[in-house]
C-alpha cells in the first residue's frame, strides 16, 4: 500500500527528533553529524543537506546503509540568492525501497564539488549534464566534457541568466 | 566539430597499422534507433572501446518548461519518449499533484493505470520489432507494428491524437473516455495473447536470433546498479525491482501481476523478461476492466482542473475558472518533489521544483535511456562489431528521451 502523507518536519532539529530511527538520518549522524547542515521531511520525502565539500564522503555512508542506487542527480539555479546552485541528488534503496534527496548548497563563483563517480559510475553522464547546462564541475570526474550542446557552445542555457531571447 | 581530448580521432588511427581503427556509427545508422552516434575503437572486428556522442534530439525541453504554466507542461512530456507518452503524462501529473495534495477520482486511476499499459505494449512492441529487424528477421516487423497500430487508433479515440496524446492531465484525465472505449480495448486484449505467441513462434526457437542473442551483451547485477541500469535489462540481470510493485503509485498496489526476473544477464534474458511483461500487461488491463469503478475521470478542485465544455458555456463560475486557468495558470505551493513511476524502458522520474508561482521553477526528468545507454560499453566491450548491434536493441533506447 502508498503509505499515506506525513506531516512536514521542517528544520535539522526537527527531522533528527522526529525520524531519529531513519537508517539515512543514523547513517549520516554516524558518519558526521557536523556534515549535516539541513534537512526537511516533506511530502514523504526526506531531504538532507549536506556541507559541499563533503557530498562524496556523506554519499559512500549512505551507500554502506543500503542506500544502493543512484537514481538522479540535477542542479537549480537560484540567481540572484546565495548561495546560488542547489544540487539535487536522489538516491533510492533496493532493500528498503525507500527514495532519499541529498541536497548540496554551491556559490556562483566558479562552482566545483566532488565527484561521486567513483561510488555510481552511472553518476557519470548525469554530472556531465549538469557541467554542460550549470556549468558547475565536478572534482575528479573522468571525462567532463559538454554532453548535450556541441562542444564549442558559449554559456550554460539551464542558468537562469542565460538569454532566452535575442540575438546570440 | 573539434573533438575534445582523450577521445581518438578518425584520422589520428589513420596510416599506423599496429594502432586500433576508430570507426564512426551513426547518427544516420538504422541500428542506433535514431540519432545516436557511437565512435568505436576497434582491433580488427574486436570492440575495444565505445564512446557515444549524444545531443543531436536536444531541443531544451527543461528550459522550456520554465516559460510554461504547469498544465502547458503536459504536451512536451509526450515529446520526450514519444513510443511511450502516456507514461510520461502520468509521470508528470503525479509529480504536480504531489505538490499540490490533490485527490484523484478512483475512476481517473484506474483509466491511468490501464492506458500507461497499453502504452507499454506499445513501446514494448516498438521495441520487438525494430530489434527483430536489426538482427535480420524482417517479418516480426511487420507484425508488431500490425498491433501498434491498432493500440495508437485506442490512443487516437480516447485522447483524439495518436502518438501526441496529451491524455493524462494534472487533477486526472482531459475528458471522458467515449462510450465504446473500453469495449474496443477489451476486444484487443482479447486476441493480444495469441498474437504474442505469433511472434514467440517466430523468434524463440529461430536458431539465427537465438544465437545471436544468448550469451551475448553481459551486464552482472552489479554493474546494472552502478550504471543506473532500470528497466527489463535491470530485471533480466537479476535485480527483482519493479516500481509498479515495490513503489505503488495511480493505484497499482489494486493489481496482481508478475515481476519477471531473469539472471541470465545477457540480450536474450532482456528478451524473455519483455516478453512476459507484455503477457503481464495483458492481465493488468483486464483486471483495470473487469474493475473500472464509476464516477468522475477529473478532481474536484476548480481553480485547477479545467470544466467541462458544456459547464463553461452554461455557467458563470466555470467560464471565469476556465478563463483564470488558461490566461494566469494556478499557483502551486513552494516545494520540490520528485515523482518515479515504472516505463516502458524503465524507472522514469519527474523532479519538480515550484517557487509557490504558475510556472514551474524548474523541472528535470529523469529518463531509463539516459542512465541505460552508459551500460553499453561495458555490455559491447571485447565483443564483434555485429554484436553491438544487438545489444543497442536490446537495451532498447530511444534517443527522444536521451537528449531531451
């Protein structure tokens, strides 16, 4: 059965009281309890931030928790707040068939975070993407190249500044 | 077009004869079921390595998305996978009616459920015969898309357009299904089954497409996983996953169907598992018909869901909803959601970011082709070039939802 909505906790304080049993929330605590910036339970769905330097590290202890399959990971362009880019990974345990949001808050100024490519190889052409349309790139990754516009393109077409109309 | 470092030229391999040749496929290639391009590296027939150039389909579609209102979002979904749009439909609708805790009429789910399937045999049929052909068996072909063709006339009557459909709408379905609808799909589920073992006796023990087939294409469970492998090619590694079962959505947890697993691992397994999928579908349009409850196909939620026809031209209120709806659009709450359901091709995902306004802040689909289309060297790898051709089939990709 679709389990039925549970009420919001917004706030780190609140999920870590309200959910102190999640195997995501314990992972995390036991891994860093100082990585975990934020986090929120909406719509059944538990988001925990992350500090950004460290998304790989809190990635493999999710991984070791049974949180097995990288499912997708995307940006938002938050222009003109900072910090600007929020990048948005989802991450879905077979076993316990349950979806969890990492969330990793970047600044605009020449944005760069770790790779997770070497826990998901999947993770690969998602992070290419993300260079290619944020222009956000990723620490170690094998081969960032654009994936989606021709190589030779100017700008990053997802950021919200980027023209939409007019002449280029 | 420069090529970027670490990727082999075509001419840097020419005039050396101890080097690997590096060969271009595609993006004009019928085997690359649309425009993919592959640049291979190859020692004599040998696959040595397999670089696939995407983004020649990339029209921007989630940019595009931003200028648009929530409900003009639904006609570019079916753009994206156009051999399975009323999945993308529901994907999206799901994902919107999340943010906006809206119930949907129990009619309205079951008609969802029923129509995605019909849209998974249809992208399953696709699937069977374009594979069969690129191996060299011309008359499935022929046969599947007999079939297809009778399941986009279902698609035409219920939703007025073939492939375009548009159907599933936020807040449940565009309009009633006509009269005779459910009838016609009763019909053709009638004789479907039979019509499967047709092309069973065509391919299963056909010993050209079996042997080009078994043993070819391997992807270990593991690898599956850590390419973000979904789908039929996930489960004929051996990864029990269905969303339908394990993640209910629209109703699903109302049906009783098999999850096919294979751990075989290679293309004949993903050929098996399709084939029960198929039959597996059978059986859960029937149950949607044998169950389809009455009442409303549309939430009743007024500032969301457009009126009838008839009400808009009889009433006040319904003409002023259905003005406010199409010129401002309807506020969504702030929030992020992400909505997965089960494809035809795999775990599909919708990730909609609302800034509380009636245009989504922005909207990321996740697509299986995507994700699917990175196994592919690991699959072809020390392999022969004709090998690869059966493996781009049966990982079955459309290039649509690739380059969005």
């Amino acid at each position: 059965m679709p389990e039925a909505l549970r009420p919001t906790l917004a706030g780190r304080a609140a999920v870590l009281e309200g959910l102190p049993d999640h195997p995501a929330v314990k992972a995390i605590l036991a891994w860093n309890a100082a990585g975990l910036e934020d986090a929120r339970f909406d719509f059944n769905e538990l988001t925990l931030t992350i500090a950004s330097d460290q998304i790989r590290a809190a990635a493999a202890s999710l991984q070791a928790a049974g949180y097995n399959f990288f499912e997708d990971m995307t940006a938002v362009d938050w222009f003109p707040a900072s910090p600007r880019f929020q990048l948005s990974y989802h991450i879905l345990s077979h076993s316990l068939m349950e979806r969890i949001r990492l969330r990793v808050l970047v600044h605009g100024d020449d944005p760069s975070v770790e790779s997770i490519t070497s826990l998901w190889a999947g993770a690969n052409f998602y992070e290419r993407e993300v260079f290619d349309l944020f222009g956000i790139r990723f620490e170690g990754h094998p081969n960032l190249r654009r994936i989606l516009m021709p190589d030779d393109w100017k700008g990053h077409p997802l950021r919200k500044d980027y023209p939409v109309e007019g002449y280029r | 077009m420069a090529e970027p470092a670490g990727m082999p030229t075509l001419e840097a391999a020419q005039g050396a004869k101890d080097q690997h040749m590096v060969v271009n496929m595609g993006p004009q290639h019928p085997a690359t079921h649309g425009v993919l391009r592959l640049v291979l590296e190859i020692d004599g027939e040998i696959i040595v390595r397999i670089y696939p150039e995407i983004g020649y389909l990339h029209t921007g579609i989630e940019k595009t998305c931003e200028a648009k209102f929530y409900q003009q979002v639904v006609p570019l979904t079916d753009r994206i996978n156009y051999l399975d749009p009323l999945s993308n439909n529901l994907c999206y609708a799901l994902a919107v009616e999340k943010l906006l805790g809206l119930e949907i009429p129990s009619k309205a789910q079951w008609m969802r459920v029923l129509l995605a399937e019909l849209s998974r045999l249809n992208s399953h049929l696709i699937w069977l015969g374009t594979h069969a052909m690129d191996i060299g068996a011309l008359t499935v072909f022929l046969y599947t898309f007999r079939e297809r063709e009778e399941i986009l006339r279902l698609f035409e009557a219920v939703a007025g357009q073939r492939m375009m459909t548009s159907y599933i709408r936020i807040g449940g379905l565009s309009m009633e299904p006509p009269l005779d609808f459910l009838d016609r799909v009763q019909a053709f589920i009638h004789t479907f089954p039979e019509k499967i073992d047709e092309y069973s006796n065509l391919l299963t023990g056909n010993p050209i497409f079996r042997n080009r087939l078994k043993g070819v294409g391997y992807l270990s469970a593991a690898d599956a996983i850590a390419l973000g492998v979904t789908g039929p090619p996930l489960r004929a590694s051996g990864v029990d996953v269905d969303l339908r079962r394990d993640m209910p959505y629209s109703g699903y947890e109302n049906f009783n169907f098999v999850v096919p697993v294979s751990t075989d691992c290679d293309c004949w397994a993903r050929y098996e598992v399709r084939l029960v999928e198929m039959r597996e579908s059978v059986k859960i349009i029937q149950q949607a018909l044998d169950g389809m409850p009455e009442g409303a196909v549309k939430a009743d939620a007024p500032k969301i869901v457009l009126p009838d026809r008839e009400k808009m031209k009889t009433q006040m209120e319904a003409l002023i909803h259905h003005f406010k709806i199409i010129t401002e659009g309807f506020e969504v709450p702030a929030g992020e959601v992400y909505q997965g359901i089960e494809a035809g091709h795999g775990q599909t995902g919708y990730y909609v970011v609302s800034d509380g306004t009636a245009k989504p802040y922005r909207v990321h689909m996740r697509y299986p082709s995507f994700a699917t289309l990175q196994a592919l060297e690991v699959m072809g790898k020390g392999r022969m070039l004709a090998d690869l051709v059966a493996v781009i089939g049966s990982i079955d990709i459309v290039l649509g939802e690739i380059d969005r």
